[in-house]
C-alpha cells in the first residue's frame, strides 16, 4: 500500500513537472513577435549634383555666414554649422520641421517666406541650384 502511495505521489511530480516544462518551452505554432521597424537609409546622394552644389554655395556666398565641412573658407559664424544638417530632426532654429531633402530645399529657396524676420536672406535661387546645394547638404549627414 506504502508503494502504491508513493508510486501514485512520484507520477504525480513527472506529470507536473511535464506541464511546466511544456508551458514554459517555445511553442513552434505560436507567432513570433514582429521585428522592430528600422528607419529607411537615405538615399545615396548623386556625387555630381553634389559636387556642382558644393560649388553653388562657393559661388552664393554661403561660407560668409555658415562653416560647411568639405568647402574651403567656409568658417562663418553668423549662421550655424551646416555639418550634419540633414539628419538634424528641425532647421531654421528649430522653427522648420525636417523630415528630408524637401524641406531643406524648402528652407534655402525662400527663408524668409518659412521664418519670418530670418536673417537668412532669399539667394533667388533657382529650383535646381536649391536642389544641387541641397543635394550637397545631403552628403553631411
């Protein structure tokens, strides 16, 4: 009688250890939790539009007011550093949401139509010397 007991406790223990075991263990039918969403690479910039809008901002006089990595005697303190600018969440001091390429274009095109009383001055750029510098900025990220 003792044995049957003990026999009866021992299955007990296997059974209840078998059903931890199973609850705890990955299930192959259970979904697995989706991958966090990365945010998308910018595109590579075009090396010739770069190029040409690196010399746009030479020929605008961009570096008088602004430091531009990559563009010599761009050391101008009036304006902030434009290194990194387009990966910066806002432009304009924070007055310019930057969600891409868009909206810096948008901003150099016309400042003061953006941010009114900017000391940024309209260049009368046109759209495709704004999308060259632009396109240039792109390349500081």
């Amino acid at each position: 009688m003792i044995q049957l007991f003990v026999g009866a406790r021992r299955a007990a223990a296997v059974g209840a250890l078998a059903l931890v075991s199973a609850a705890c263990a990955p299930s192959s039918s259970s979904p697995s939790a989706p991958a966090p969403a990365s945010k998308p690479a910018a595109p590579t910039p075009n090396p010739t539009a770069a190029a040409e809008g690196a010399d746009l901002i030479q020929q605008k006089g961009c570096p008088g007011c602004h430091t531009i990595p990559g563009i010599p005697g761009a050391t101008g303190t009036v304006g902030p550093n434009l290194g990194g600018v387009a990966s910066r969440p806002t432009i304009a001091g924070g007055a310019v949401q930057n969600n891409g390429a868009d909206d810096i274009k948008r901003w150099i095109l016309d400042p003061p139509a953006v941010k009114p009383g900017t000391q940024m001055p309209k260049l009368g750029l046109t759209d495709d010397e704004a999308t060259k510098i632009t396109t240039y900025l792109e390349t500081l990220r």
